[in-house]
C-alpha cells in the first residue's frame, strides 16, 4: 500500500457516501413535490352500447377528437372567401318567407346543367352557406351548378330539427321548380352533405316527395352523405339534448336509416378514421342498411382524417369526395 492510501480510500469512501446521501434527500424531495396521480376514471352504467354517459357525450363531441376544429372551420370561411373572388358573387334567391330562408347558386356556363345541392353541417347550430362555398369551384368548372341554402338555427326554432329539415326540403322543391331560370336540369339534382348537413341530407335522400311536394320520388338523382347522422337515438340520449329538445315523433321522422323505402337514389357514405368512435358507426350501420334493402350504396373511409379534413376534400377533383361526386354526377375532372 503506498502512503497515505488509507486515508484517501477513507476519505473517498466518505464523500461518496455523503454525496449518495445528499442525492437520495433531493429525490426524495422532488418526490414529494410531485402532485399525486389522479384515480382512473370510474366508469358509469352503460348508456348506449358499451358507453356510459362520459364516453357517449364524447363520441358525438367533435372538438374531443379534432383538435384542429377552429383553424378547419376558419379555413372553410377563407376559402370560400376566395371561391367568390374568383367565380364572383353568387346569384341569392328566396326559397321561403323568413329570412334565413334563402339560398346562394354559383352557375356555371354550360347550359341545361345538373345540380348538387351542399347542405352545411354545424351540429344542427351554427354556420352559413356563405362560409360553406368552398367547392364551388369543383362543379362549376367541371360543368354543374353548386347550390348552397341557408336555413334556421335549432335553438332560434325552439329546438326542434322538423323547421330545418322541412326548410332544406323545400330548398330542394324551390331548385327542382326553378332549375330553368338559371341554366339548371330539373332532372338531374344531387344533394351533398357533410355531418348534421349529412344527416339533413339523409332526410332529404329519403323525403316522400309525391306525397309532400307533388314531385317524382326520384326528384333527387343521387347523395352524398359524409360523416352524418343517420339514426336519431343515441344523439338523443347525448348532451346534444341538452339543445335539441327531442321528442318520440322527431326521432323517428327525421332518422333516415328508419325510411329507407322511401331512399330512391345512389348514396355515397363517407367518414374518417379520426372521427368519433360513433359518427363512424353510424356511416356503417347506414350503409349497411341500404345496401340489406338492396338499394346502391358505396361506402367511402378517409384514412387519417378526422370529421373536418375529409369535408375538404370535397373541394378536390382528385380527392376522396369530389372524385366520387363527380363520378356519381357523370362529370369529368375539369
């Protein structure tokens, strides 16, 4: 052993020890600063399905799985925006006596043109055809005419969905009447829709038009349905009562998927794999139904988009959506 060697061994040995100590008291310390874990959730009685009422007020609650909502919904607006700037401003007609009962047609230059009607979405609440133009340039350059109603708010209505349902059907009347005063074919009118516009283009798809309106049943030619709402239960059950105060008689009048013998066109359904466990099962359970009544039915899933980015592939001719209008309208590309 050379000199000295035990007492530096010693004293080695004492600085570590004193060191280790002093880093087992600061973690221990941090330890104690950290804030306890909260308890798993306890999940409630089951609700609907294998949901309890958490779970299932989330599923029809958009914001909880697209974190992106607001800068989607303010990018429709700007767009549309630019729509207008280019194609210039849309010809407005009154289809109704209130106000809100208008609706805005961007025309297109060929003559005697077939017509695709946007139904707007915005939980059936809020937005305006003005902020929902955005594809407009889609038909209009391929040869169609786009048509874009307003129609009321639930909670200006008291609550009830039947006024916006009966607003968008006579819409679709008012077009079908006065297709000839702007360069349109009676006979040849689509409807798009995209969430609670999905579901009002539901109601649309499967409207008794002979009955309610003195027109053919095939009065709309085809449809497309994205992310709707097909089946009024389950929304009902929701916190969307909260708003729409259902009764027995809306839920199963304004349920497409309960009508479907009176479905007398193609149906385009889409929806995203980001969206809501339930908005995507109730596109399949939809399409599933029209196609166990023998109806035709094509059944789109956008990979990797949530409820607000495959609307805007609407606006794509090469998209998922406005590729398979175009194709239902027998429209090209542009």
């Amino acid at each position: 052993m050379y000199p000295n060697e035990a007492s530096v061994r010693g004293h080695s040995r004492r600085s570590f020890l004193g060191a280790a100590t002093a880093v087992l008291v600061s973690t221990g310390s941090a330890l104690a600063q950290q804030p306890a874990q909260p308890a798993p959730r306890v999940k409630g009685p089951h609700v609907w399905l294998d949901m309890d009422q958490a779970e299932l007020d989330a599923a029809y609650d958009q914001s909880v799985y697209a974190p992106n909502l607001q800068q989607i919904v303010k990018r429709y607006a700007t767009n549309s925006e630019g729509v207008r700037a280019r194609l210039g401003p849309p010809r407005r007609h009154a289809y109704g006596a209130t106000p809100i009962e208008g609706l805005d047609i961007y025309m297109t230059k060929r003559p005697n043109a077939p017509i695709n009607i946007f139904i707007h979405g915005g939980a059936w609440r809020v937005e305006l055809a003005k902020n929902n133009a955005f594809a407009a340039e889609l038909f209009v350059h391929a040869g169609a005419h786009f048509v874009v109603p307003d129609f009321a708010w639930v909670q200006d209505v008291g609550g009830s969905l039947t006024p916006m349902a009966e607003q968008v059907r006579r819409a679709v009347a008012w077009v079908q009447r006065n297709a000839p005063s702007f360069g349109g074919d009676p006979n040849r009118i689509y409807v798009s829709g995209h969430s609670s516009g999905g579901h009002l283009a539901g109601v649309i798809l499967t409207t008794d038009w002979p009955k309610d309106f003195n027109l053919p049943p095939d009065t709309v030619k085809g449809g497309l349905c994205c992310s709707g709402i097909f089946d009024l239960k389950p929304v009902r059950l929701s916190a969307r009562n909260s708003y729409v105060k259902f009764t027995d008689e809306m839920e199963q009048a304004l349920s497409p998927q309960r009508h479907l013998d009176k479905l007398n066109a193609p149906v385009i359904v889409a929806y995203g794999t980001l969206e809501t466990p339930e908005f995507q099962r109730q596109s399949r359970d939809f399409a599933a139904a029209v196609k166990a009544a023998g109806k035709p039915i094509q059944l789109l899933v956008g990979d990797g988009y949530n409820h607000f980015e495959i609307r805007e592939t609407l606006a794509n001719p090469y998209g998922l959506l406005g590729r398979a209008v175009l194709a239902q309208m027998n429209l090209s590309q542009g």
